[in-house]
C-alpha cells in the first residue's frame, strides 16, 4: 500500500514562502506546524502499520490533522 504524503509544503505549494516566514516569525504557526507535522508522521506509520492501532485511532488522528490544516490554513490566508 502506498502511503500519500500530507505534510504542510505539499498540500498548500503555493504558500511555501508564507510557510517559511511564519514558521520563523509567529510562535503559534511554529507549535501548530510541529503538531501537524508530527501527527501526520504518526498517521503515516499507522497506514503503513508500522505502529498497528484501531481504525477508530486512526479515524480520530486523520480528524484531528484536517482541523490543525484548517487552522493553519486561516493563518497562511488572513
């Protein structure tokens, strides 16, 4: 199975420079970025079963990653 690849640069390519700069100059981006980050490295090793957990785990994970994009989204667009 392959696994598709979620992190912040590839779902918004268009605001890589954004990205940059906030990751750099706003605190609150940098943490929200970090927990993005790191939570979709755990998904992807659940989808990979690298880490086996419930679908209910899984499920929950990916809801929780949509709504830190939508988060940062607003920040990368306001």
């Amino acid at each position: 199975m392959t696994t598709e690849h979620h992190d912040l640069l590839h779902e918004f390519p268009q605001h890589r420079d954004q990205i940059h700069e906030l990751k750099t100059s706003d605190r609150h981006f940098r943490k929200l970025f970090d927990q993005y980050h790191d939570l979709t490295k755990d998904i992807e090793n659940m989808e990979a079963e690298v880490n086996p957990v419930s679908t209910k785990t899984e499920e929950n994970g990916k809801i929780h990653r949509v709504h830190l994009k939508d988060q940062l989204y607003k920040m990368l667009v306001d």
